[in-house]
C-alpha cells in the first residue's frame, strides 16, 4: 500500500490571492479584502494574510477564507526612497 504525503500543492491559496475573510473576529470583519503572503509547511491549513487598510498581517485559517475571483496581487518588494539612485540637483544656481 502507497501512502501519499501531503505537499503544498494541495493548498487551497497561493502568496499573492486575494481573498475575502468569511467571519469576523476580534481584528478583522467579514467581507474585508485581503492579500496571501505566506503560506507554511507546517501548518497547511493556515496562512498570512495582510488585509487592506490594517497595519500588520494576520494568521487565518483557510475555512476563515475565499477566493476573490479575478484578483491576484503579486507580491511586491518595499523599496526605500534612499536606495533608489538619485542625483543632486543644484537648486541655489
């Protein structure tokens, strides 16, 4: 008898879905917008969600959770103002 493991690919969301919370809780309402951004091995079921318009991100489980339909953000990476290359302009001249 072959025993399957269980592997990420069998998860219901991917980091970059958008999802919508299904129930309230004590920081978050139904209904509100979100974002996937980690997904871990350990615990399948749940993930890192970071909703619109809240500070930090939380840990949802997947039955707490739907799909948007049509809406994947991508994971975007913070780039700070000082480390975009820039010139100095002389503004006295």
């Amino acid at each position: 008898m072959k025993v399957q493991s269980s592997t990420m690919s069998n998860q219901q969301f991917q980091v970059g879905d958008r999802v919508r919370a299904q129930v309230s809780t004590g920081f978050v309402q139904a209904g509100t917008l979100g974002t996937v951004r980690a997904m871990y091995p350990v615990m399948p079921n749940a993930y890192e969600i970071k909703f619109d318009r809240q500070p930090k991100a939380w840990l949802m489980w997947d039955d707490e959770l739907e799909h948007v339909a049509g809406q994947v953000q991508k994971p975007r990476k913070h780039i700070m103002a000082r480390d975009v290359p820039h010139e100095v302009v002389d503004t006295t001249a």
